[in-house]
C-alpha cells in the first residue's frame, strides 16, 4: 500500500513539475535570467577583458570579413598549383593596386563632389522649399493647406537645423574624433597583418581549437562552429559582392543621366546596400532631392533609374549572390535591425543580421540537444511523423 502511495505521489509529481515543458521552460528562464544577474554583479571584474576586445575588436573584425571574401579565391588558386603564400601575396598586391587607385582618383573626385555638394546645399534647400509652397497652393490642397504647412514647417526645420548643428559641431568633441582616427590607424596597420596570417592558416584553426575542446563534447561543439562558419561566410560574400555591383549599377545609370554628384552617391548606394532592405532606400534621397532641384524630367530619370536598379537587383543579382542561405524573414531582419542599430549605433546595423544568424544557429543546435536528452518531445515528435 506504502509502494503504491509512493508510486502515486511520484507520478503526480513528475507530470505536474518534471515532464512539464512549461514549468521547465520557465526554470530555464530563471536560471539565465540569475545569470545575467550575477553578471551586472560582477561586471567590474571583466572590464580589462571589454577594454582588451574593444581594442582588437576592429582589426579582428576588418580581417575577418576580407578573410570570407578572399579566402575562396586563395582556395581556388592554391587548387590550380600556385602556393598559398604566393596566392596571398598576388592578391595583396592587387588590393594594394586598388587603394592607390581608390586613393589618387577616386577619392579626390568623392572629396570634390561631396564639398560641392554641402557647398551648394543651401541654395538646393531653398529651391525645395520653393517647390513646396508651390505645391501647397494647389486647389486640391487648399482646405488642408495649414494643416500640412504646419507639419511641412515642422519637418523642414528639423532638417535644416540638423546640417546647420551638423556644420557648426563639424570640430566639437575632438576627444571623440582622436579615439575614431586612432581606431582607424590601428585597423589599417594591424588588420592586414591578422588577415595574411588567417588566409595562411585559417584551415587548421578549427583543428588547434579543438585540441582544447573536451572529447566527448568536440564533435557537437565543432558541428555548431562548421554551421555559423558557413552562414556567416556566405552572408558576407554575398553581402559584400551585392553592395559592389549596386554602386557600380547606380553609378553608370547616374551617369547616363547626367546626374550630379553620381560617384559619390552611387559608392554611398554600395555601402549603405550593406544594410538589408533598407540601404537602397536611404541612398536615393539624396538622388531625389538633386532630382527636384535639377528639373522633373530629372526626378523622373532618377525615379527610373532607382526602379531598374531594383528590379536588376532583385530578380537577378540578390537570388543568384545571396539566395536563401540565411533563412530569416525579412520582417525578423527589419526588426534585428532596428535594435541593433538603436544599441550599437551603425556598427550594429551593418553586423546585426550575422550576428542574428550567429545566435540562432547556437540556439538552434542547444534546443535540439534539449529535445533529444529531455524526453519532452517524444510524444510530439511521434504524432507529426
């Protein structure tokens, strides 16, 4: 009878705390969140390790993302019987080729285009909100009139008073502008360096880090290293090959054109491609308001310009470079990054989404591991299959 009573209490027990996925989940929860806690704690105790990565951060993260973009084509040299070290040293000199290049003729016409451009601004400001009184005066609008005059003023304003503080603060916070340019120098110097030695022995980095890995936790351990290695590698190349062929396509369409300013707004289109969704979005502006100023048969070159590109880059670069690797729904990547940037300023914007796919590859291999030696899922998993 004692048996049977033990029995019993030990069945209720387990179905309403053990074998409840609920209950476990919020366990779960719990200890991470005591966890963080303990961290916020203690956190004066890692802050040479943050001052340490924050100064490496940078070189590490420069080499890293040429590593993914050159590392295929070493490999594919090296296939051919070139030496790796004689594969790295070819293409180094052709980067080196590419900067003097950048720097004696492509430079200087963005450093020209950019000061006409500021320099003119006023006058360009001027003719817009020219443009809009005028609009503002059609009979269609004039029962609305002061409703969206006032919010015109408003937003025009906000904008015009932005480039003035913009200009006037240019030579403030020089503590900052020091930090930046130090940053800057300790990437070009160093981040070259890490990148010869990563192309050099980036194969056998996955074999030393296992050495250090316990035995019977390398292979899952390696398994979660091998899948954020290619979703990260394949976002980046792709990434990096999409925002080269969206400057090169912005540039020759501005050009066509005869558009203003068209070199630099089209490297400013390749780089802010970098950001997904949203990139080519904010790159037109500045197109569309030489667009307004210019004339409207420009504004509707520029608007044609902007839709080919789109369609070009849509149907074709974007599926044929970057395809589906990631997996991640465009509205999960809006919101990534939209926190990212709001916590890592631009930094964030531009690595948010691999990051993204970082972590959810991590979660993904831990909740597998959790369904298999939980024993939760079992009757979940037979009813599906």
């Amino acid at each position: 009878m004692e048996e049977k009573e033990k029995k019993t209490n030990h069945s209720w027990f387990w179905k309403l705390f053990l074998n409840n996925q609920v209950v476990t989940g919020l366990v779960i929860v719990l200890l991470i969140l005591l966890i963080i806690l303990i961290f916020t704690k203690v956190s004066h105790l890692f802050t040479p390790v943050i001052q340490f990565v924050g100064i490496i951060g940078s070189p590490v993260i420069f080499a890293g993302i040429l590593f993914y973009l050159l590392n295929p084509l070493v490999d594919k040299l090296e296939k051919k019987g070139i030496s790796r070290v004689w594969s790295i040293s070819v293409i180094f000199i052709a980067i080196i080729a590419l900067i003097v290049w950048g720097i004696v003729i492509l430079v200087p016409e963005i450093q020209r285009q950019t000061a006409s451009f500021l320099a003119n601004w006023p006058s360009y400001w001027q003719t817009i909100q020219g443009k809009w009184d005028e609009l503002l005066n059609l009979r269609f609008l004039e029962e609305y009139a002061s409703q969206i005059e006032q919010v015109s003023t408003n937003f025009m304003d906000s904008i015009g008073s932005m480039f003035e503080n913009f200009s006037k603060n240019a030579f403030r916070g020089i503590g900052n502008v020091i930090g930046a340019v130090t940053t800057i120098f300790l990437t070009v110097a160093t981040g070259p360096i890490i990148l010869f030695y990563l192309l050099k022995d980036g194969k056998s980095l996955g074999s030393y880090v296992e050495k250090f890995l316990p035995v019977k936790v390398r292979k899952p351990i390696m398994e979660v290293f091998a899948d954020i290695n290619t979703q990260v590698s394949q976002y980046i190349r792709g990434q990096l090959t999409v925002a080269l062929i969206v400057a090169l396509m912005f540039m020759i369409g501005f050009k066509a054109i005869n558009l203003e300013f068209g070199v630099t707004l089209g490297v400013l289109a390749g780089f802010l491609n970098l950001i997904p969704y949203l990139g080519s979005f904010l790159a037109m502006i500045p197109a569309i308001i030489l667009g307004i100023v210019t004339s409207p048969f420009m504004l509707v070159k520029v608007l044609i310009v902007f839709s080919l590109e789109q369609f070009i880059e849509g149907r074709f670069v974007s599926p044929l470079v970057l395809g589906s690797q990631l997996k991640v729904h465009p509205v999960t990547i809006i919101f990534v990054l939209l926190t990212a940037g709001n916590l890592f300023g631009i930094v964030g914007v531009i690595l948010g989404v691999p990051g993204y796919a970082t972590i959810k590859v991590i979660v993904t291999h831990i909740f597998d591991w959790y369904k298999e030696h939980s024993g939760l899922y079992e009757e979940e998993s037979q009813e599906i299959e």
